[in-house]
C-alpha cells in the first residue's frame, strides 16, 4: 500500500525544512516509518511550476524522495 501526499504538502515540508524545525509534516512521517509515499504526475508538475523550484535542481530534489506515480498503472 502507501499514500500519495498532495502539493501542499510536499510544500509545507519544504518550507518546515528551511526553518530548520520539526513540524506536523516530520510528526506525520515519524508516525508512519513503514508506509511508502508517493506524488502524482500532476503534483510533480504543479512544483515544476513554483516559486521553490523555479530551478529544476530544486524541482527534482523537491521531488526525489518520492515516487512519481504515472497517468495510468
């Protein structure tokens, strides 16, 4: 199994990681340490287009930790 996190909050763990605190997205992570995440096509694409990843060295580390689920399975 596993769960598919949306864009916010794939953006609030960036924003919780660059104040350097530990917050409800590390909380939620802690509580889950054997569940697999993933993102969809469509939230990678909604990141390429923010202001965090305007580089696409920031796009794809913002990505990297999770599996990019394709349009079909």
């Amino acid at each position: 199994m596993g769960l598919i996190l949306d864009t916010n909050f794939i953006i609030t763990a960036e924003r919780e990681a660059r104040r350097g605190i530990a917050g409800r997205v590390d909380a939620f992570l802690a509580a889950r340490p054997n569940e697999l995440f993933y993102i969809t096509f469509t939230v990678a694409g909604e990141l390429a287009c923010g202001q965090s990843a305007s580089p696409r060295r920031d796009w794809e580390r913002l990505c990297q930790p999770y599996p990019v689920l394709p349009w079909t399975l």
